[in-house]
C-alpha cells in the first residue's frame, strides 16, 4: 500500500505501528534483567517503573507458585514466565493487522472484514495472541482460577504494548468491569488483574473508579449481534461526574466483536474522555 494512502485512512488519529520483532517475543519466557543496558546502551525495555508493582509480583509469586500458562506444570520460583517450549506454541498478532481492531490478516489490507462494514466508536486497538493458540490457557485464567498467569499475560502486553500505549498518549488504564456478583463469585476481574500488571511496568495508573458494570448480562459468546447490542445496553454507568481524562485504553481478556469496547466507550465519551483506545490479551484471527 502506498504511504500517503495509507496516512488518509489515519484520520481519526490512528497510526500504524513498526513490526514486532520477534525478538522481543523471545524476551517474554525471561526474567528481566533490571535496569541492564542492551548492546547499544539503551536500557532495556522491560524494566519496572513501580517498586510497588515489583513487591506485588514477588508476594504473590509466594502464595500462588508461578505456573506457565500453556501447560500449566509449576515454574522454578522467580526463574521463567512460560516454558520457553509452550510459548513456541502461542500465536503472537502479527502484522498485517487491522488498522482498527489490531486483528492480524491473512492478506496485506487496511481493515479486517469486521472493521470495514461496522464503525467502531474506539479509535483504535491492539491484541497480543490469537485466540486459537491460548484459547484454554485463556479460560483457565478467567474462569479456573488461575490468577496467578496474569504475571505472563500482563508483562507479555506490557512488553508487546506498552510502547504504542505511549504513543497514544494514554493517562489510565481502564479494565473492563465485571459485575460485582461476579466479581463475588470469581474473587477476582481479569481484566483488571492485566491492568495492574501493565501498570507495573509502564507507570499507566488503573482506574477503576470511572466505569462500572450495573446489571449482570449474559456472556456475550452466546449471542448474536442485535442480541449483543441489546444485552449491552445500559450494562455500564459512569461512577463519577468529574472524570477529568482525556485520553484512555481499555483493558479487556478477549475482544471478539467490539460490542463491549463500543458500549464503554460511548459512556465515556459521555462523560468527557475524548479519546478512547483498547488493548486486549487475545483475538479472533480474521479475513
Ligand atoms: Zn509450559
Ligand atoms: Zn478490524
């Protein structure tokens, strides 16, 4: 695609991103080295910004043994984040990718089939795995109690996202809310696990007390579009009235259609955020 059509379709403040190296996926088995400059003297990027975030992580390495989140077997003790074998077997979200949503492409294209028929009121997002390859890692981290792989997913996203996080100038992370009967029952909300994790690394505060989820809707996977829609309706409200931000990214496990990120962000942009980005750990792979 040529360069100035491609700025054209950058209108609503997008921006394409550099390809990943795939070195940087290599990165994501280690421990990080803290503050260890690389070859060219530039620090690593994979270091902490919060010292809170580091005694976080180590007392819950404590109670909850680290586990890779592919297999499952039980890691040496502050050693690994995966066996480096299973994180060959992840699919890490390579260009090409939506422009919109970040679903990588089987073709070199601007949008996914999705993003070019439906108008999403996000500006933009980004995911780090198709969903096939960590599809039952995946569940076991929302629905089998495995808390503890929020330390692989959200270092992963951080690693992998924080950079464009920057660049879009974000001033919080936003998780997607659970309902609190949920959050009861589950003990704890992904999405938000993620968001502290990523905050350890970038310095993005976690806001949690802009949006809530006020009635309990059926799981999404269940329904058609319209029925989405609907279920979606009136699922979120604004907890306070002096918001006070600008620009944010929502934090989410799974994007699949982006009805949830839309319904979010109209309440937002309801409550005075301007602009509204995503970052998800996972995403269906498209056309
Ligand atoms: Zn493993
Ligand atoms: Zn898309």
């Amino acid at each position: 695609m040529e360069q100035g059509k491609r700025r054209d379709c950058l209108k609503d403040g997008g921006a394409r991103l550099p390809q990943m190296q795939y070195s940087q996926f290599r990165k994501l088995g280690e421990m990080e080295k803290r503050g260890k400059k690389d070859g060219n003297g530039r620090k690593q990027d994979v270091k902490r910004e919060s010292v809170t975030g580091f005694c976080i992580e180590w007392m819950w390495d404590l109670l909850f043994p680290r586990r890779c989140p592919v297999c499952d077997g039980v890691l040496r003790f502050r050693k690994e984040y995966i066996c480096p074998e299973c994180l060959e077997k992840i699919k890490f979200i390579r260009e090409p990718a939506c422009m919109k949503c970040g679903k990588g492409l089987r073709e070199e294209a601007e949008y996914c089939y999705d993003c070019a028929r439906k108008k999403h009121l996000y500006i933009q997002g980004a995911a780090l795995f198709e969903y096939g390859s960590a599809a039952s890692s995946i569940y076991r981290f929302k629905y089998g109690g495995r808390q503890e792989y929020a330390v692989f997913f959200g270092r992963s996203m951080a690693v992998m996202l924080g950079e464009r996080m920057r660049r879009w100038r974000v001033q919080a992370l936003v998780p997607v809310p659970i309902h609190v009967s949920r959050l009861r029952k589950r003990g704890y909300n992904q999405a938000q696990l993620l968001a502290e994790v990523i905050s350890s690394y970038t310095g993005i505060p976690v806001r949690t007390d802009i949006i809530a989820r006020q009635k309990k809707t059926a799981p999404q996977k269940e329904l058609d579009e319209k029925q989405r829609q609907n279920n979606l309706k009136r699922a979120f409200k604004i907890l306070r009235n002096d918001v006070k931000l600008s620009t944010i990214v929502i934090i989410d496990d799974i994007y699949t259609t982006g009805s949830t990120i839309d319904a979010m962000t109209a309440m937002l942009h309801a409550a005075g955020v301007e602009k509204v980005y995503y970052a998800a750990l996972a995403i269906g792979s498209g056309l």
